[in-house]
C-alpha cells in the first residue's frame, strides 16, 4: 500500500478518508478500504487512551467523537468513517449535520446486510450498542419479519486489544457469550463491533458451519464509494501511505497492529483538543 514514489509526483496531499475507533478494531475496515477504494488516502486515529469505548456512558461518547471529528477537520479529511460500532450507535445521528463533510456509520450498512442474509439474527456487540437497541431497529425496521437476539461482549474488545485471541479463556468466553445465540437458532451472526472479525477463528471453531456471518465494515465501505461518487470525491491519483494516529502508546498499536497489516505502521501520539463546551446530554 505504500506508493512512495506517488509522494514526489505530487505537489500536495490528496485530501484523506478519515477513519477512527477506539484502538485496532478499525483496521478490518482500513482492509476494506484497501480493497474497494484502493486510491483513497487515509488518516486512522485509534482512541487508545480511552479504549474501550463500550463501557462509556453516551454523553462521554458524544463528546469523545466531537474531539476526534474536530481534530480530523483540522487535518483536512474529505470524509469520515466511524469504525466503531458503539459511536455508531451512540453519536452518528448528532454529529452528522455538524461538520463540513460526510460522517458515515456502521449500523445501518450492516443492518441492512442481515436483512438480505438471514431471518434469525444474533448480534454480537458491545454492552453500550446493546443497550441502545440500534442494530435490533435498523434490522426490523428494514424487514419487520427478521428477529434480532443482542449480546453483550464486553470482554471481547480487551482480548483482541491484549493479543490474547490464541489464549484458552478467548474460546471458554466466546462460548459463554455465544450460548444463548446458539440456543436462539440464529442463521446470521453480526459483528456488531469492529474489533470482533478478528475472532473469527474462535468464533467460526464454535459456532454451526452453517452459520452466515456479516462484517458490517464490506457494507460501509460500499457505501462510503457511493457517496464519494455520488459527490465528486473520489480519487484519481494513487493513494499515500495510511497515516496512522493514537491517543495512547503508539509502539503498543504498532505491535498489535502488525499482525493485520502485513507491516508495521508509522505511528504518531497525539493530543486530541479539548472541546470549550461538553456536550448536552
């Protein structure tokens, strides 16, 4: 993905697709941008100090996005993907009208990707998504027949966050939080987190082979390249290197992130600005 030479053909940077999620969970999207949008340049920002996002009450997430919203703005994105089911869920709807360019989430691509998939829908998500019901509404609201089971996985995030998906407490937990979705007969399981398609090898090894799985980030993706064609924005030059940003250790996420790049990223500690007003609640 890194097209150096690019870099002295052009005089400026192209304007980026800004990405962010509270650590690692947002590179199975960032894969999905190299995939379907492979001239798109983007800036990835993981919420590291704060991570993770699912035990925060709403006011703190509303707040939470604005930061990073307002910092992306500063750095001059054309568009923005929250690659966090839980700002998704908690903030997507107050924010969209509040800065100068496209806010994209992943609820509801990803609900309407169960709807055409399966008619008993287990959703695995964090404990804030849960209990905001938003994956259950968009799900029935697209097809009222469809019935949605949604399980808390608060322990899920932290696995993957500490390395420890190869671990023997990553299989015995996925068991436990997936047993009242087997005994659902569900036929869809949603990754209502973006960290979470990284425990497909647990989850799949438990789980019947019959099982349909929908990782909302393909459906977002496809629809951040309608809207970026719907719009003028797509690029036609080769995309830069992803620039990679944390809010805590960046040698910790380099170490993590590695596994799913193929590569150890460059990445660089900020300081997000803090906002004069915090949020109505």
């Amino acid at each position: 993905m890194n097209h150096g030479l690019n870099h002295r053909l052009l005089t400026t940077r192209p304007a980026p697709i800004g990405i962010f999620d509270s650590g690692v969970g947002g590179l199975t999207v960032l894969r999905e941008i190299y995939r379907q949008l492979p001239n798109e340049s983007v800036l990835y920002f993981g919420d590291t100090a704060r991570l993770p996002y699912g035990s925060r009450s709403p006011e703190e997430i509303l707040y939470f996005v604005r930061q990073i919203l307002t910092w992306m703005a500063e750095q001059g994105v054309k568009m923005v993907m929250m690659a966090c089911n839980t700002s998704s869920a908690l903030a997507l709807d107050q924010v969209q009208g509040e800065f100068p360019f496209p806010v994209l989430g992943l609820i509801r691509p990803g609900a309407q990707a169960a709807a055409l998939r399966g008619k008993r829908i287990g959703v695995i998500a964090t404990q804030a998504t849960v209990n905001s019901q938003a994956y259950t509404n968009a799900i029935q609201e697209i097809s009222p027949t469809c019935q949605v089971w949604e399980v808390g996985c608060p322990k899920f995030v932290p696995i993957v966050e500490q390395n420890q998906i190869k671990a023997p407490h990553a299989h015995q937990t996925a068991a436990t939080y997936l047993r009242s979705l087997i005994a659902a007969n569900i036929d869809t399981l949603v990754y209502g987190c973006t960290h979470y398609p990284h425990l497909a090898p647990v989850l799949t090894s438990i789980l019947p082979s019959t099982m349909q799985y929908v990782d909302p980030a393909v459906s977002m993706v496809a629809a951040a390249a309608q809207e970026l064609d719907a719009l003028g924005l797509r690029s036609s030059v080769p995309a830069w290197s992803t620039e990679f940003y944390v809010s805590g250790s960046a040698a910790d996420f380099k170490r993590l992130a590695v596994q799913w790049l193929g590569h150890q990223p460059k990445v660089s500690q900020i300081r997000l600005p803090e906002l004069a007003v915090q949020p109505q609640s």
